[in-house]
C-alpha cells in the first residue's frame, strides 16, 4: 500500500507566489511597468527571465535573493503537515510539479529542513551564471493547448507515473494538492480511487466547481482545504483504512 502525493508549490506549500515574491530585492521593491506589463499569457518563464536580467541589472546579488526567499511564508498547517509526511516516508511517495524554478523551491526547502520529504522537483530549471545573473529556461516543451508553454503537470505526472511503473511502484490512490489553473489539467488525468484538493476560494477550485455545473465533473473524488492540517487530517484517515 503506496500513496503518491503530488503537490504544487506557490499558493499551496508556500503561502505566497516565489516569483513575485521575489520582487521585494527588486529597487523600491517593485519593477517598472514596462516590464511589468510585458508578460504575455502562456509565457511567465520567458518573463521571469526578464525580471531576473533587471534584478542582475539593479546589483541584486545571490545571497540578498536567498535570504528573501527564505523568509516567505509556509501556508497554515504546512510545516505539521510535511513533518508528518517526512515521519511516513515508507507509505507516501512524494513530489512536487511547480512553475516556480529549481533554486527558489530548493532554498526554501533546505532552509526549513523540508528537501528530504520530496523524492523528486518538477520545475523550471533555474541557475546562476558566471556574471552573478539567475537565468531561468523552460521546463520541457509539450502540445498541450490547455498548459502554459513551459510546463504541462499532466505530461510530467504521466512520465513519473510511467518510470515507477517500470520500478514495480504503483499506488493505491493519488492525492494532488493544488490551487491554480495550471492544476486542473494533471486532475483530469485522476481516476476515481484519486483525490484532487484544490485550496479553498483558489482558481483550481473554482474551475473544478465550473466542470461540475457543466455536468463534466471530474473523475476523482474532491476534498477542498483551507489549511494543510485538512490535508493531514485527510491522511491520517487514509492510514489507517
């Protein structure tokens, strides 16, 4: 018996977004609004590559970045709820899929002591280069007309899904936790044992909701959660069936 948990990053282990939070060692901690109005829909990866030449631009150096980063906030109940995973490890397999980037999530995880409860981190590749700039690339390409261009979760978790297969590794249910658009594409691939939690009052509930009054509703069960000790509470019972 083997649970897979699979977990966005902003707005559901972290309580804010990594890449806006970023934005603080920017000067006046905000970004001009050339740039700010430059994002085009489906893009973020190649816009954040743009924020972070700025940031480069303006003297912002790698420990300042590191030191902002790790004081963003956990979401309500998600320090219980990951230690209570880590003290699980041999029944929860667990990874995150993020547009955020490899550094942000990694620095944040290390500094709380966090990284060892996650098998493996679905991101946007990110890397400081020689001249001190963090640069960022696209995590894959895909054909999905319904994900942003850098990242599809439903392709990654088919991936993942298929390489445990190959290890003998199957689950009884998949648990996703999440909070945005990008998240209701991997929660269609969930079949009936599955869970989808989308964070109460987010986008992915709302869109989740919006299927069901189109007589379309998700194929997986749904539990929506507020703070992650509903998650935990959630688990606890899943435990002990």
């Amino acid at each position: 018996m083997k649970f897979l948990l699979v977990f966005d990053f902003d707005h559901t282990i972290v309580d804010e977004n990594s890449d806006t939070w970023i934005v603080r060692c920017a000067p006046e901690k905000k970004l001009p609004s050339g740039l700010r109005n430059s994002y085009r829909p489906g893009h973020w990866t190649e816009y954040m590559g743009r924020v972070f030449v700025y940031l480069g631009d303006n003297g912002v150096k790698e420990d300042e970045m590191k030191r902002t980063m790790t004081s963003i906030p956990f979401t309500a109940g998600m320090v219980d709820l990951l230690g209570f995973v880590g003290e699980n490890k041999e029944l929860f397999d667990c990874i995150i899929v993020s547009d955020s980037n490899t550094v942000f999530i990694d620095w944040i995880l290390k500094a709380a002591d966090f990284h060892k409860v996650f098998d493996e981190v679905f991101t946007n590749p990110a890397a400081f280069s020689s001249t001190g700039y963090l640069t960022v690339q696209d995590f894959h390409a895909h054909h999905c007309a319904k994900c942003p261009k850098n990242l599809c979760k439903t392709k990654v978790l088919k991936e993942f899904l298929d390489k445990q297969l190959e290890r003998g590794v199957s689950y009884t249910q998949i648990v996703y936790i999440g909070d945005g658009e990008n998240d209701l594409c991997p929660v269609m691939l969930l079949k009936q044992d599955d869970i989808a939690m989308p964070r109460q009052g987010y986008t992915l509930e709302k869109k989740i909701s919006q299927l069901a009054r189109n007589l379309s509703p998700v194929e997986c069960s749904v539990l929506v959660w507020s703070s992650a000790i509903d998650i935990m509470s959630y688990l606890k019972l899943l435990i002990k069936k």
